[in-house]
C-alpha cells in the first residue's frame, strides 16, 4: 500500500530533523516548507502536529513551531530508555534473528570496517562530517535490525514511539571529532562480540554485550556534549 502524501510529508520532514539537514531550533514555517516539499499547507501542518506529539518540535507560544534542541537531560533519559529496552531486544533477537537477518548485521559491520580504514587514513586520523554520517546511518540500521530480530511489537514500539534511535545518534551529526580512531575501533569489536552472540543464540550475552555497548556510548556522547559547552 502505497504513502499518502500527508505520510510522505511528515517522513521527509522527520527525516530532515534527525539527518540535521533542518537544525536545532529552526523555525519551522508552513509556507516556506510547503513551496520547498511541492505540497499543500495541510500535510505540512498534520506532520508538524506529529513531530511535535514526537518531541521533535515544540510550540513556542506567539512564535510558531521550531525544531527541538535536545538537552542533556534528554539525552540521559533516552539512554537509559534504549539500555533498557535494547538489552531486551538483544536477548529476544538470540532466540528469533533470522540467517537474512544476521547477514545483514555483518554487511553493516563490514561498511562499519571500510568507515574505520577511512578514519585511519589521514594523519592524523579523522572523520569528515560525510564518514560521520554515513557512521550514524549505519549505527541506526545495526540497532534496528537488532530490534526488528526480537519479534517483539511492544519493544519496537517503545523505541518508535521516543524516536529514541533518531534522536540519540541525529544529535551528533556534524560532531565529527567525537568519532575517534579509538572510538571507532571499540565500536567494531563490540559490534563484533555482539553479533557473535546473536550467531551463537547467547540470549545472557547479547543482553550484557548490547547494555555495556549502549553505556559506553552514553559515557562518550554525554562527555562530549559537556565539554562542548564548558568549551563554548
């Protein structure tokens, strides 16, 4: 069954707000995004209405809508909000992923591989904003497909429902210099442990290995984020 054009609306622009492509607290103007999507004022408001019930926009009283900056306290609470539930789907998907499924875990582990050679390269090593982007895609699609391997509605629905995955790895777009060689080459090896214990239907490990995984990036994006601001 095909989108209707209120769907296609609130997609693009959702995906819009999560890529970074419109940032952290721009106005968002019916008009202006109508003329730029080709649509009608009507889905341009129902989508609105639907990020805003997401918590990617807020209503600012007198002032329209605009895109939602995502505090740390945000940030804290969707971590511990994915340790939570992706621990779960971990232990889930042990039990039910798919040989599609696990196939498709190691594509992504192996662009992960190819993002890392990348990063090495330059000396020193670095990501662009591009390799940190095409990084983020790829963590999104590792963690749904861990997700969508658990055959758990509930679950999947909790982490649709807080946009916990968009939020968390969208906020870091353009903070290129988070995504360190050591870093980078951690994120692999537990990517790797926790890919093994989804291969070998380890439910106890996969669970353990996705909740230090999710805590360690807490650990890093949150530092990151405070010594942004104590920089600034």
């Amino acid at each position: 069954m095909q989108d209707t054009l209120s769907e296609k609306t609130y997609r693009e622009l959702r995906r819009k707000l999560l890529t970074g492509e419109l940032e952290a607290g721009t106005h968002l103007v019916n008009r202006s995004l109508a003329e730029a999507m080709e649509v009608s004022l009507a889905p341009v408001r129902e989508a609105i209405q639907r990020l805003a019930t997401e918590g990617l926009v807020e209503h600012v009283p007198g002032a329209g809508a605009f895109v939602r900056k995502s505090s740390p306290q945000d940030l804290e609470e969707l971590y511990v909000l994915r340790e939570a539930v992706e621990s779960c789907a971990a232990a889930e998907a042990a039990r039910n992923i798919t040989q599609n499924q696990l196939a498709a875990i190691d594509e992504v582990r192996g662009e992960f591989e190819v993002l890392l050679a990348v990063i090495c390269r330059p000396k020193p090593p670095k990501a662009s904003d591009g390799v940190l982007n095409h990084w983020l895609d790829c963590e999104e699609r590792f963690h749904r497909i861990v997700v969508e391997a658990a055959r758990n509605r509930l679950l999947a629905k909790v982490i649709d429902d807080h946009t916990a995955l968009g939020l968390v790895f969208g906020v870091q777009r353009h903070w290129a210099a988070i995504l360190s060689p050591t870093v980078a080459g951690e994120t692999c090896r537990e990517h790797a442990a926790i890919a093994e214990a989804l291969r070998t239907r380890d439910a106890d490990t996969a669970r353990r290995l996705m909740s230090g995984h999710i805590q360690k990036g807490r650990t890093t994006v949150l530092e990151y984020l405070r010594k942004r601001r104590s920089d600034s």
